[in-house]
C-alpha cells in the first residue's frame, strides 16, 4: 500500500521508535493515529507533528487493560484505519535468576497479548477494507535467542509465531500481516546493562530513524518478513537452520552477561 492510500493506527506513538515511524510515515503522506499510554506525551507529540502540518489525532490507551484495547479498536474503526502498527514494547533484560514473575508477565503482556488483542479487536474492520495491512514491530531477537534476553525473546518469538500463523490464515484476503525485526537500537528502551553489554560483545546498534525507514518500505512492499542489520540477518537464517549448532557462538555474550557489574548486583543474595 502507497503510505498516501494509508490510515495508519500506531501504537507505541511517543517511544522512540514510535517518534521516528511517526514522522517518516507522515512525511511520506501517511495519516496516523497516535496512541500511547500517556495523555501528556501524546499532546506534546502532537504539538511538534503539527509543526509539519495539521496536527494527527491520538488516543490514549493502555494495551494491556481489555476495555481500553477495545475502546481504542473502536475509535480506530470509526476514523476509518486501514493499517494496524504495532510499536508499543517493554524491555526485559539480565539473567532469568533476576527477574520476578510479576516483571515477567508485564513484558509479556505488552508485548505479546496486547498485539494479539488488538488485532484481534480490529480484525472484523480490517477486514472489511479493500487492502489492509497489520505490520508487528518486533525484533532479531524473535528469531535469534540470546543470553540475557530469555523473557523479551520469550514475546518476540511468539510475536514472530502470531504474525506467521495468522498471515497464512488470512492469506487470500484483503488483510496482509507483516513482521519486522530491526536489531538493537539507540533508544531510551535500552538500560545502562545494556548498553555495557553491546559494548563487550561488539553488538551494532542502529538509529531510530533506520527502523522507521524499513517500516515505511514495509508497508510500500507489502513484503511478509524483514530483519534489519548484518550479521544479524544472517544469524536469523543460520538460527534458523540449525539452531543448537549455533549456541557455541553466544557463549562470549553469556560470559558478558556473568560479569556486568550491575547484573551481578541484583543476582547475589
């Protein structure tokens, strides 16, 4: 779909992503309905976008509440969206020993049964357009398991699983369901840990506006999968193929991960 044809519902609006799928899309004659869970970023957003020209509307929302993911597929519905983004994410990072249950199902509600829920909720109007199209923003990490990352790589290889099974349900529709999977990039998402961590292990990260790019040539191409990044693209294949074969190549990111001075800290009684 041409971004000018598009009315584009994007969620995640004010991260840093968000921000930049924002403008780009915008840029290139997208309408786009902002939604986020903060009323305050929304409107400020809001405000700078209409710097470029007529401000876009936004709905605040929280995806993990049921009564807000439908009161939000309603209001979509209504302004008349025939593209679903998906960009909202929470981050998950440090040994699985370090994590509580209660972290665990928030990430994984935000960013697995949200998306779900929200597809599914806007389902009935996608289909009922001429050409529609759900794109899920997820990551490298949904095709490639990493050490430190077992609870995000949790949701984003589940993520990954619900755009391919429901892309190959709907085949044949006028509903396209895409997945991109950028690789690490420069956000305020990512923690101190982190960033250490991509130092140690020599990982390349990439600008937000590089994702909002391949997202914009996403929605253009109507192409069913995407990772972005090398080698990263080319581990996802290797991964993909023979995945036990490839664990010896992650065991310099698991010794990164045992020496990160603040992980060790929240692991030690």
């Amino acid at each position: 779909m041409k971004a000018r044809d598009a009315r584009i519902l994007l969620t995640g609006a004010t991260g840093g992503i968000g921000r930049a799928a924002a403008r780009t899309l915008r840029a290139a004659g997208a309408r786009v309905l902002l939604s986020a869970r903060s009323e305050g970023a929304l409107a400020l957003l809001a405000r700078e976008l209409a710097a470029a020209g007529d401000g876009p509307p936004w709905v605040e929302a929280d995806l993990c509440d049921p009564a807000q993911v439908r009161r939000l597929a309603q209001k979509a519905s209504t302004w008349g969206c025939n593209v679903l983004v998906h960009a909202a994410g929470a981050p998950a990072f440090g040994p699985l020993a370090a994590e509580t249950p209660e972290h665990m199902a928030a990430v994984l509600n935000t960013n697995l049964l949200a998306p779900m829920m929200l597809t599914q909720a806007m389902l009935p109007h996608l289909q009922r357009q001429d050409r529609a199209q759900v794109l899920l923003l997820g990551s490298v990490l949904g095709a490639l398991g990493l050490p430190g990352f077992s609870v995000y790589s949790a949701g984003k290889f589940g993520l990954r699983g619900f755009a391919e099974a429901l892309r190959r349900e709907l085949a044949g529709s006028g509903v396209r369901v895409q997945y991109l999977g950028p690789r690490s990039t420069r956000t305020g998402f990512n923690s101190a840990g982190v960033e250490a961590y991509n130092r140690a292990t020599g990982t390349a990260m990439d600008g937000v506006d590089v994702v909002a790019a391949a997202l914009l040539r996403m929605l253009e191409d109507e192409s069913a999968e995407r990772f972005l990044g090398f080698p990263e693209k080319l581990g996802v294949r290797l991964n993909g193929l023979a995945p036990a074969a490839m664990d010896g190549s992650f065991r310099r990111h698991g010794r990164s991960l045992a020496t990160l001075p603040d992980l060790k800290e929240r692991t030690e009684p």
